[in-house]
C-alpha cells in the first residue's frame, strides 16, 4: 500500500479543518469524511450523498483513543471485544456519550466506530490527530464507489470535495456492524 507524503497529509488535514469534505480508500470501498465536530461539514457531507441525518454516521480513527470523546467509558468485557478485532475491519455500535453530537448518532444512542487498518486512513487519521467521519462514496442510489475513477464520476460536481487516491482493501461488501452490547449483527 502507498504512504502519503507529509506535505499530502498536512494539505488534507488543513482541508478538513477548515470544514473539507475527503473521499479515501477504505477496507472494501471508497469513503466520504469530514471532521466529526463540524456540523457545517457533516451537513455538507450528508447534502453530497444525499443521506438523511436520522440514520447516523460511523466514526473511524486510528487508535481506541481518537474515539474516547464520543463514547461511554467501556466495561472490560465490550474493551476485549474491540481489542479483538481492532484494528481491523470491524465497525462497532458503541454507547454514545450525552455529549456526542446529534449529527453523529442520528436518531441512535449509540455511535458506529471502527478503529481501521487500512494505512492510508490510519495515515489520515493520525496526520488529523482525530477520529473522522467515514460514510461509504455514493449517493443515497447508488452503490458504493470501490474505485478512483467511480469516485470521480459520481462527485465531479463538488468542488469541496478532495480525493485521497490508493486501494481499498480486499473485503468485498462493507465492513460489518455489530451492536456491542448485544452481538447483533446490524449489517
């Protein structure tokens, strides 16, 4: 897998900071993010795929860390259940602390997490210093974009939009939700 430069890094960093959308390879498909605690770039974000803000949205990062802010501290039992399978390409339904955003959980009161292992959003991620907003790149009607050029097409018109090009992984759907409370697989 391909290392994005520190010059690349600190260009996307910058753009999500200042409320950028990115579209970036993922575990199976291209993903759209934005910085977690800008409402403006998360509505902006749900406007470009056309995604309602009730169903919520799934946070990835780098470490267990980058998402402490978000969720309810955790017993031992769900930590050795995310130490298991993190980083990895597991998504996790997590209790969402009071605090967490609205325009995070949706109508839910947990939040979807994945600590991922792909390098070039563990590279993301770290460069940001924080958790990201991860939605698969399409539109509400589309199937997901598992490549650059499907990226491109289907986004051509948004001009906030910056494309983090490399691989996706090798997994051939999304990653699977699991409700951690429950095991319930949701997806």
């Amino acid at each position: 897998m391909r290392t994005l430069s520190r010059y690349k890094l600190r260009k996307i960093s910058k753009h999500l900071r200042s409320g950028g959308l990115i579209a970036y390879p993922t575990e199976a498909v291209y993903g759209l993010g934005c910085d977690p605690v800008n409402r403006d770039a998360v509505n902006a974000l749900l406007a470009l795929k056309s995604r309602s803000a009730l169903k919520g949205l799934i946070l990835i990062a780098s470490d267990l860390q980058q998402l402490i802010p978000y969720i309810q501290p955790l017993s031992s039992r769900i930590t050795a259940k995310l130490e298991a399978s993190w980083p990895g390409p597991v998504t996790w339904l997590l209790p969402a602390r009071q605090t967490t955003p609205k325009w995070l959980t949706g109508r839910h009161s947990t939040l979807a997490c994945r600590v991922s292992a792909h390098p070039v959003v563990q590279q993301l991620c770290q460069a940001f210093g924080a958790a990201l907003v991860s939605t698969s790149a399409n539109r509400e009607s589309c199937p997901p974009c598992r490549t650059l050029i499907q990226v491109r097409k289907q986004f051509s018109k948004s001009n906030q939009l910056v494309i983090v090009s490399g691989a996706t992984g090798d997994l051939d759907k999304p990653t699977p939700i699991l409700n951690a409370l429950t095991d319930l697989r949701i997806r």
